[in-house]
C-alpha cells in the first residue's frame, strides 16, 4: 500500500503521514499537519495566525487496522496566543483530549461499553480500567447535555426507585411507558428529588401526564398529586406482587427463627434460603416436586400455609373482569388478612387499605408490569457487571446507555 492511499484511509483531514513503525504489536503512524492547516488555539478557540513558536508530540491511540494496534504520534504545533500571551498548543477535533483517543475509537468504546463491562471492554481494545472509565464517562455526559436537555417528556410514566450502595442509598428513575426507556434519574427517593423532574418538564406538560405508575411509595404519590393532577395514580401490579412476596418472606424468616429455637432440623432445612424460591414463585410455575415440598411445608407450619394462601387469594383480584368485582374481592381479602393473626399480613393489609384505590385504578389502566421488571432486570445485570460504581453520577449516565436514550442504538 503507498502511503498515499494509507492516509486516504486514515481520513485524518489537513494531516500528512511522514512516517509508519511497525513493531510487531502495534502500528506507529506520525502525522503532522499540512502548513496550509489553519492553527486553532486550545486556549480561546479562535483561529491564530503568525509564526510556529515550536512542536509538540503526543500520543493518541486509534481504531484497530488489519488487526494491529494502532498509535497515531501526532504533531502538534504551539503558539503565542495574543489573548494572554502565553503559548498554547493547536487543537485538534478529531481527538479526545484527555483521554487520548481518536473520536472515532472514543465511539467504538461507547459501543462495546453499552453491552458488556468496562473490563471486558479494556480487555478487548488493551486499556486499562481507568482509560475506559474516562472515555465512557465523557461520551455519555456529551450526549446526556444533548439528548437529555431539555428533559424529556411523557404521556404515561412510571416511576421507580433503585438502591445503588449498600446502607439504603437510593436514586429514582422516570420511565416512558409507552416508549419503555428511562428518561430521567436523580439520587434519592423523596417527594422533592420526583418534584424536580415535574419542574423541569414544567407545569403545561406536567399537566398533560395521563398516568403514573408507581411502587406505592406515599413520597412518589403525593408528588404526582401535586404537580400532575391529571395523572391517573396506579400501584402497578409488579409493585403489589413484590410485597406480597416480601410480607411472605417476612413471614418465612420469622418461622425459621422459632424452628432453630425449638431444634426442628424438618422444618430448618425446608425453610431456608435455599427453599425461599418455592414460596415467591407463582405456584402455576413450580415442579411437581417442588410443589410436594410445598404441600408439605405447609401441612407442618400453620403459619407459613396461612401466609401462601394470602398470597394466592390476593392474586385473585387480578384475575377480576371489572374494578367493582376487584372492589369486592379486595374488601374480602382484607378481612381475611385482618383476621388471620399473621402479624405481616395484618400489617400490610392496612398498608394496601389506604392505597386501595391505586391498586384498583389498574383496572382502569393496566399497565403492563414488564416494563417495570424488565428495567428492574436490566439495572440489577448493570450492577452486577461493574460489581459497585464509584459515583452515583456514572451510575445515572449508565442507566441512561442500558435503558434509556444514551444506547448507542438510538444515537449516531
Ligand atoms: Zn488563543
């Protein structure tokens, strides 16, 4: 190949190849620019123009040819800027700064960290760590000043909290329901971290939310009220299930502890974690076997048995025509839980008592809860790939590329 054509290939505008090393690794091309490129200053943007003070070479590293790493070491040009008298470099638009990479390797990091970890991406294009981070972290707070401003809209949302850290740190995150991506996050969980998304969509738009979708925490629920008073508020059935599983779980853990109590290994080994699946699975999609464990369970804890039995007789209001078969069937199970003498249960019906209407309005719109559980998902495989991220503010942006608009799939 003449090194005409390379550089053709290269595409590197106004920049002349003068020389190309190979040592066996990787592919050491010098580019220097034409004497005709104008200077652009780094300092103040603006053109300049007089005598070349002196040169600089740095290094920037550039997509992969034929296989081999490549290393640009690329002339730069310094300057006097006649703004503060100082010398200053050239700028040069085809390469990120500060982490020293073509624009166009940058984008093909953005790529390959929207599917697999930062790591597994540093394997693959030989970066360390830290070098992915930085080029990460800049492309999406790029693109997050241009497709998330201003912030976007929707008719139906839902919204949903996340823990991000250990010791109860939370953060929240709006999604479109129609278009099931994320659109907005922020950390924390308080009726004023989900007010600041309703300022900053604005009142007119507020106004125009159909419905909202939430987990029935009351901070969410009296923000919606407040800003968007149209919004028809549903406790949406993802959120109602996982309670329902959590208060029998509770109930689990409080059995297992009077079983080691009282020293019945029976009992012990059919209620430990290793069982707590049979009791949170939707009892249509267990085994035959595991079924049995199940039946069997339940005939030697009272408890247990009566904790199942709510569970299933709440699902029946779901399976309800209409909202006023599920009002009746609803007001059934609360006088069924109340009278169970299963503390949780008793608890957690007065809970679902004042939110009754929330629950009801799904009949109204039922919205479907994979959306929800398919982000959950989604959020809990991002945790587990990047094992704990050092800022909540990454952490947002990820969301954003997993789930929502910053996925290389939706921009250039
Ligand atoms: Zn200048």
């Amino acid at each position: 190949m003449r090194e005409y054509s390379i550089t053709q290939a290269l595409s590197l505008p106004e920049y002349k190849i003068t020389d190309i090393k190979d040592d066996l690794v990787r592919l050491l091309i010098c580019v220097e620019p034409y004497k005709r490129k104008e200077f652009v200053c780094s300092k103040c943007g603006e053109v300049h123009i007089g005598k070349i003070n002196s040169l600089k070479y740095v290094t920037v590293d550039d997509l992969k040819i034929l296989d081999k790493r490549v290393r640009l070491i690329v002339t730069k040009r310094r300057m006097r800027c006649p703004q503060d008298g100082k010398l200053h470099v050239e700028h040069i638009d085809w390469v990120k700064p500060r982490a020293r990479v073509t624009n166009r390797l940058a984008q093909d990091v953005y790529r390959l960290t929207s599917i697999t970890t930062n790591t597994e991406a540093g394997w693959y294009l030989g970066f360390d760590d830290e070098k992915i981070y930085r080029i990460d972290l800049e492309i999406l707070e790029g693109l997050a000043g241009k497709v998330l401003n201003p912030t976007p809209t929707c008719k139906n949302m839902s919204v949903d909290e996340v823990a991000w850290r250990k010791y109860y740190q939370y953060l929240t995150n709006v999604i479109d329901v129609d278009r099931r991506k994320v659109i907005w996050n922020e950390k924390g969980r308080t009726a004023e971290v989900l007010d600041k998304y309703y300022g900053n969509i604005g009142k007119d738009n507020s106004t125009k939310i159909e419905s909202v979708a939430l987990d029935g925490a009351m901070t969410y629920i009296s923000s919606t009220a407040k800003n968007a008073p149209n919004a028809l508020i549903v406790y949406d059935k993802f959120h109602v299930v996982q309670r329902l599983n959590t208060t029998v779980d509770t109930v689990r853990k409080l059995e297992l502890r009077k079983a080691r109590k009282e020293e019945r290994s029976d009992l012990i080994e059919m209620m430990d974690c290793k069982q707590r699946f049979i009791l949170l699975k939707n009892k249509g999609n267990l085994t035959g076997n595991q079924k049995e464990r199940l039946d069997r369970l339940c005939s030697l804890n009272e408890s247990i048995y009566k904790a199942m039995l709510l569970k299933e007789s709440f699902l029946l209001v779901y399976t309800m025509q209409d909202e006023t078969s599920a009002e009746e069937c609803l007001n059934e199970w609360f006088a069924q839980a109340a009278a169970s003498g299963i503390q949780a249960f008793v608890i957690l019906a007065e809970k679902f008592r004042n939110k009754a209407r929330y629950i009801l309005n799904w009949f109204k719109r039922r919205i479907s809860s994979a959306i929800s559980e398919g982000i959950n998902n989604k959020i809990k495989r991002l945790k587990r790939m990047a094992y704990g991220y050092r800022n909540v503010r990454y952490f947002l942006l990820k969301i954003h590329q997993h789930c929502g608009l910053l996925s290389p799939r939706f921009s250039p």
